[in-house]
C-alpha cells in the first residue's frame, strides 16, 4: 500500500493516525496519508527559522539551477514516496484515480508545472521588476546607484491547497527560489503532485529543511495560515469571506473570468470562437481563470447559440482517453449539488439553457461522475445564472451596455477584451474591478508566468525599506 508520509522541516515522519485516499470510481483505497494533528505544527513551525537559515545559505543563482534539474526530475523521475518509489506513469495513474482528471489534463498540468521551474529566472524578473540576485541573498543591491534594500515579511509561507487542479502549485513554487520556506497542506484527494514537487526540488540540490508537509484536518490548515508569517488559501466563497480581512492571506476563490466582445466584433464570432471555448473548457473547467461568463455589447444570441454547438461536442470520456478534456468529480455529491444550483436557476424567468439535449447533464461513465459542458444565455446580469462560477465547464452568456457593462461585471480575476476601440480598452485598464487583463482574441486561461497571476508573490513575501550608509 502507497503511504505518503509528514515532512517535519524536511524529516520524514509516520503518524499512527492515518486517512484513505480512495479511487473515485470505487472507493479502492490506493493509498493512505499520515496525519499532522495541530498540535504539531504548531511545535514545527516554532522552529521554521532552521529551514530559513537553510535556503538563505545557498546562493540565489545555485537555486534558479535547481529549479531547472527539478523540471527534469519532476517530469521523468522515479521519486521517493514513503519506502517506495512512485514512476511517472504511476504519478498520472493515482493523480487520475483519486481526483477525477483525466491522464491528458494530468500531463498537462505536469507541464505548466514544469514550464514554471523552468522558467523561474525570467518570473522572477518579471516579479521583482528587474531587480539584482544580490536583493535574494544579501537583501541589499543598487539600482541606477541607489542602495535599495528588501526584507522577508515571513518565515515561511504556508499554503492550503485545493485537490481541483495540480496546476496550482505552481503558484507557491517561486518562493523557493526566493528563500522563503514552504509549509503545505495538501488537498485530500490531490497528496501527489507538492509531494512529487517538493521531493523533485530535494533531488535537484535543495535543502530538505525548506519544505513542511502536513496532511491535516481543517484545524490544522488554520494553524498553518494562523503561524506562518504569509500564507495562500484556496477555497471557495466562504474560504474567501473567511479571510478577507487578514493581510498575511492571499486568498485564491472564485475568480468570476469573463471574456467582453465589442459589438463591432459580434459579427465576425468564427474567427475567435476557439478563444471563447478554450477560455471556458480548458483544464476541464476548473480553474479560477477559465471563462464564466461572457459579455457581449450587442446581440448574443446567435455567438451563443454558436458556442453551445461546440461545447455540446464535448462528451465524457474514459480518463486514459487522450482525447478526454472533461474531469470526473471526485465527490459526486458536489456534481449533483452543482446540477440542482443550476436547475434551480433555470427556473428563474430570464434564462434558458443552450446545451440542453437529450443527454442529462449529470452523466455516468465507468464509475465516474460527470457534468457536461452548460452553457446558459441570460437576459442580464440580475439573473442568479448570470455571474456564477461552477467547477466544470459551465457559461453564462450576457448582454449589456458599454456605459454600463464595468460596473455590471463585478469583481473579475482574469478579463479577455475581444476589442480594437480605444476608449473602451482605455476604460478597461483602468478598471480597478479586473485583476488580469488580456486586450484581443486570447483565451482567459493563458497565464504569463512572470505576470502576477493574483497578487505578486515577490511583494507578498518582501517589502523594502529605507537603509542608509555612513561614510
């Protein structure tokens, strides 16, 4: 049996409380997981200040290699888990099993993981805005012959991740190569892939003592976000409300991405309708980037009845399918609660759904839970279907005005401007609602690393300070 252990500062740890990790389609149990009871990681994190002193001792240059050797390790490695070592295959396999994704997304999120390790000089240029390696290991560099100095805010960073998407360890992998120390608690039916990474960078040169590993109850991811100095949470709109107020907590919810079409573009739809499904469907929906809602300041009716041709195509299909691009869910009673939110709001005057056939939306194949592709044409933005955002490729499509339309869309994590007019985009960059911002046909999902994806990392994790020198 596969057992997944506690990192302590880098030592591995067995617990004699343990939790099943199970096979979706039959409740197999594949493996288990130690757990760390709050207790513990409160004691571990009294002493985090041993994995900081551990990363600040290698040069920030030795580092950026080890993310690059950890790309390679991470994408065809056999790698420690527990006593056994896991394969690729076997990584994508049990992924698959206990989350519901298919064996294509999985790959496809190993690579954007990878693309990130890769990548991590130019992020972190693009995060630091340029600045000298010198600022990661001395704290201190000139810039245009000003002495210009940044500190750490945190010990570590602590993040609570969902089990929706691996991708989104990408977001906390950065600050490593920062020398900001990891502490993670790892979604229920996603252990493997901060696991996989983390013992990747370990092979790859980094200090074991960077990296703390807690499976954990709800208590014990709070005191991961309570006792480190900084931490990431994801979570739905409770998880977001629960935290808003705490500085030290940069919360990943819903993201409520919208794709705006200019009128005077309306009429030309088949040329970017591929950026209109590849904006909601991409990684089987689940991201937070992936397109909600789309806004057309004209008639609609026509690009979505378009949109709901294609999406209708997207069927369920076997998870070691390659052509697969719908995840199962994991939990099913959150595909039948997500279908009755739904059939609830269809039967609120001012919607209909375009996507509806003969096939039900909550489907079944092979054991696994599926919902297919929605999408909904709503009259306005007062319709309850409107603005919501669902864990599979759903999509309402909207009407409104250019006058009105910014403060109709409400807050928005990524905004896709299908427009050439120059007042509408100016109006749009200067909209304070809409974190990312693409202006033309590209699809919402499609993330510049070295952008801030929601927030930036460098200046959550450090902020500068005046320093002056005698003599």
């Amino acid at each position: 049996m596969r057992h997944i252990p506690i990192l302590r500062l880098g030592e591995v740890y067995d617990s004699l409380d343990r939790q099943d990790v199970c096979d979706h389609r039959n409740e197999t149990v594949v493996a288990v997981t130690s757990q760390a009871n709050p207790g513990l990681i409160r004691r571990d994190l009294q002493r985090v200040e041993t994995a900081r002193r551990a990363l600040q001792a290698v040069p920030h240059n030795d580092l950026l290699d080890v993310c690059g050797r950890a790309a390679d390790l991470f994408e065809s490695a056999d790698l420690p888990l527990g006593n056994e070592s896991q394969s690729v295959d076997d990584y994508i396999a049990v992924l698959s099993a206990t989350s519901g994704l298919p064996h294509s997304l999985c790959r496809a999120n190993m690579g954007k993981i990878c693309e990130v390790l890769r990548q991590m000089p130019e992020i972190l240029a693009g995060l630091t805005r340029g600045l000298p390696a010198d600022i990661f290991d001395a704290g201190l560099a000139t810039v245009h012959g000003t002495n210009v100095c940044y500190c750490p805010v945190a010990d570590a960073l602590g993040v609570v991740l969902p089990s929706n998407s691996p991708g989104v360890n990408s977001l906390w992998i950065p600050a490593v190569a920062m020398k900001i120390p990891i502490v993670i608690k790892p979604g229920s039916e996603e252990p493997w892939t901060p696991w996989r990474i983390i013992q990747a960078l370990i092979a790859a040169g980094c200090p074991a003592e960077a990296f703390s590993y807690y499976p954990t109850s709800h208590a014990g991811a709070d005191d991961i976000v309570q006792n480190c100095g900084a931490a990431i949470v994801f979570g739905d709109r409770a998880v977001a409300e629960r935290y808003a107020h705490r500085p030290h907590v940069n919360i990943h919810g819903p993201g409520h991405s919208k794709v705006i079409i200019d009128n005077r573009e309306l009429s030309s739809y088949c040329e970017f309708i591929d950026v209109l499904v590849d904006s909601v469907c991409a990684n089987g929906g689940r991201s937070c980037i992936n397109a909600s809602t789309i806004v057309c300041l004209g008639p609609a009716d026509e690009l979505a009845q378009a949109l709901a041709t294609r999406l209708r195509a997207i069927a369920p299909r076997q998870l070691d399918d390659p052509q697969a691009q719908l995840s199962a869910f994991a939990n099913p009673l959150m595909a039948d609660y997500i279908d009755a939110q739904i059939e609830d709001g269809l039967k609120v005057p001012g919607a209909v759904e375009l996507t509806a056939g003969e096939s039900p939306r909550r489907c079944e194949l092979d054991g696994s839970v599926f919902l297919r592709p929605t999408v909904v044409r709503c009259d306005d933005f007062t319709h309850p279907l409107s603005n919501r955002e669902f864990l599979f490729p759903y999509v309402a499509v909207v009407e409104s005005r250019r006058e009105s339309v910014l403060q109709e869309i409400g807050p928005s994590l990524a905004v896709s401007a299908i427009t050439e007019d120059p007042s509408l985009i100016e109006a749009l960059v200067n909209c304070a609602q809409i974190d990312r911002l693409n202006i033309g046909s590209i699809p919402t999902n499609r993330v510049e690393w070295d952008q801030p994806h929601e927030g930036n990392l460098f200046e959550f994790l450090y902020r500068r300070r005046a320093i002056q020198r005698a003599g």
